[in-house]
C-alpha cells in the first residue's frame, strides 16, 4: 500500500468510515456519491453523505451535523471527504451557491483529508487551492482506489463526456444466449437473475434492441421482493425503424425509444402512451449510432448504464470501443447450435487473436450453480 505522506492509522479509519457512508448515496448521478465525516479529538463530530441531486454535498450535511452539537465552531476539527470539497459559486442553472470548502473553512475546519481529486473541470484541484490559501492543511489520497472505484461511472463521465457502459451477458457453457430457436428463458438461475435485478436497483439505465423487445418482450423492471424503494432504471429502446409494439410490457412512461426516424404516425402512437421517442444519428449501415446513443444518455445524466441486449447491437457497442465493463453469467448447460445467437455477434471485433479486447481487474463469482465473470475492458 502506498503511504500517503501526513496520513496516520487513524486517517485510514476515518476515510473508511466515509466510504461507508457514501455508499449510501444509492442515486446521486449525474453528481457523484461522495461521504464526510468530521473529527475533533480523535471523536467523530458529524457526519453526512450526498443524498441526490438537489440536495445538499456531504461536507454541507456533516458540518451542519457537526455544528448542531458545536455551535461555538469547530476550531482544531479535521474533516474527512471521499472527493475534493467543491469551490464554485455559481450552479450549472446559473444560481448562486456557497461553495463547501467557503463552509469549511467559516466554521473552524483546520485539516482536510480527501480520497481524491475531483476530475470535475469545474473543480479539480482548485477545491484544494482555496483551502491551502485559507490555511487550511490538505491531505489527498488517503484510500484512493477504494474512493475511485466507488464513483468509476463519474470519473469515466467527467473525463470522456461518456456514460460508463456495462455489458452483462447470460450464456451456456458453449457461449449460448439461446437455442436456435430463439428460447431463452431461462439461460441462468434464480440466484443469477436476482442479482441482475440488484444491478438495475443500482444502475441509471438499462439498454435493449428492439429485437429483444420483439423476442421477449422483457418489463426491463427492478423486482427485488422485499426491498423498500425499490429503482427502475430509465428503459431505453434502441430501435431504428420504430418496430416497438405499443403493446410491449416496456411500452409504458419512463421508457425512452432511440430511432432515426424523423415522424411517423408509430412515433406519435408511442408518444401518446407515454414513451419519450428521440432521434439520433444514424451510423453507416442506416442503424441507430450507438456513439450517439451513449452521448445522448451521459447528457441526461445517465452515468452508470447496463447493457442487456443481443449480440447484434452488443457487437456495436464493442466495435465502437463504447464498452467498459463485461459480466458474463455461465451457466453449466450446453445447446450447441451454429445458428444459436451468441453475447456478441456479426462478423467479429477482432480479426485477429492478438487485436482481441483484453479485460483486467477480474472477479470470479458463484451464483447457485452459474458462475459470473466480470472484468474492466483495459485501453
């Protein structure tokens, strides 16, 4: 483990503790979940974490915490943040705003310790700067990978412009998604399927073809029984003629359907029940562009987005480098069958062995009697 020059044991305890609670921040995109804890004489003081967009940062909720119980200031407290405390006064919207590290240093703070950097241009670095022109000691880096991979789909957002794409996939032992008759029900077990569900809980969207609709036609839902406040991702339908019946399960309002056509009477049908249908680019073979698709979803603020279509459109996302993380459910069954689709089809994403698309960070995993494997898609 790197040593962070000025960081102590009790650094590390009290960052953990604010990863903790940033984790709480279930839906925070397009701001990042971000937890502060507060600590004068070795005592944790307050604490907050980021609720949603709206809401105030968790540096405001901890000083405010911290404040309650320390009216008179909080002079020698050090506050602990899982991302650099923001320094802006004007919001996107153009409204005034009292930027946390101002907070900070108004109500005593003599330290900070932050996990990182914020990648936010509007941001980075210059939260520190305010502080150290304040007086204000700073250490960063204190568990940094563990602050990094808890806000990945924001970093990869603030750095590309892109929302951060995952492709989960399910498949037989012999790389099946279904039989050649197009049965895919069920591919998985129980346990595998419940946990896709507590990733749509998680995710901003969930993406589809139009063919899985016309195959399936899956709720795209988050069933998750006995969980209070249970999230539906936005459903989104990439679907370049318009194909979508109005009485798919999906058909319904929250859903949004990608096409390239301009005006039809099918558009406004959809429309009418409630489905927001956009146009976007089409790519050089007449279909929707996925590249604009992604685009599109970063600028509504759809950070962290699951892929859960057939290999067709997967193999555009892959080819078009749009990919950034692979789940692949196994289950132990085989089917056989040329014709049986696969989790990326076409004509391939690589020619060659050595240009094949290499993941890192593996993770293996046991899910009843299927097995998952996951992995960050590396360049």
């Amino acid at each position: 483990m790197t040593r962070i020059i000025g960081a102590t044991a009790d650094d590390v305890r009290f960052m953990r503790r604010a990863l903790t609670l940033a984790s709480r921040g279930k839906h925070t995109h397009p701001n990042p979940a971000v937890g502060a804890v507060i600590v004068r004489n070795n005592a944790i003081v307050g604490e907050g974490w980021h609720r949603g967009v709206g809401s105030p940062h968790a540096e405001a909720v901890a000083l405010a915490d911290a404040l309650a119980k320390n009216p008179t200031g909080l002079r020698g407290a050090t506050i602990y943040t899982t991302l650099e405390p923001c320094s802006h006064y004007v919001r996107a919207d153009g409204t005034n705003r009292i930027p946390c590290v101002l907070r900070c240093v108004e109500a005593g703070i003599t330290r900070v310790v932050s996990a990182m950097q914020d990648p936010d241009t509007q941001v980075s670095g210059q939260g520190f700067a305010a502080l150290r022109a304040a007086g204000v000691v700073v250490t960063v880096g204190v568990e940094e990978l563990q602050a990094r991979a808890q806000i990945l789909p924001y970093i990869h957002h603030r750095q590309t412009g892109l929302s951060y794409i995952t492709h989960k996939a399910a498949m037989t032992l012999d790389g099946k998604i279904a039989s050649v008759s197009g049965d895919s029900r069920w591919v998985t077990g129980e346990k595998a399927r419940l946990y896709v569900h507590r990733l749509r809980n998680r995710v901003d969207a969930v993406v589809v073809g139009v063919g899985t609709i016309l195959s399936d036609d899956p709720q795209l839902t988050t069933r998750l029984a006995g969980v209070r406040n249970v999230h539906d991702p936005i459903r989104v339908i990439i679907d370049s003629a318009l194909r979508t019946p109005l009485t798919a399960r999906a058909a319904l309002p929250g859903t949004i359907v990608l096409t390239i056509i301009e005006d039809s009477l099918q558009k406004k049908a959809l429309a009418e029940r409630g489905v927001e249908v956009c146009t976007l680019p089409a790519d050089e073979t007449g279909r929707v562009d996925v590249t604009a698709v992604v685009q599109f979803l970063a600028n509504r603020g759809a950070l962290d987005v699951l892929l859960e279509s057939g290999g067709a459109l997967a193999a555009s996302f892959w080819k078009a480098g749009l990919v950034n993380h692979a789940l692949f459910f196994i289950a132990p069954k085989v089917i056989g069958g040329s014709a049986a689709p696969t989790p990326i089809d076409g004509t391939g994403i690589a020619s060659r062995m050595a240009e094949a698309v290499q993941l890192g960070k593996l993770r293996m995993r046991r899910f009843g009697i299927d097995i998952a494997v996951e992995g960050e898609v590396i360049g």
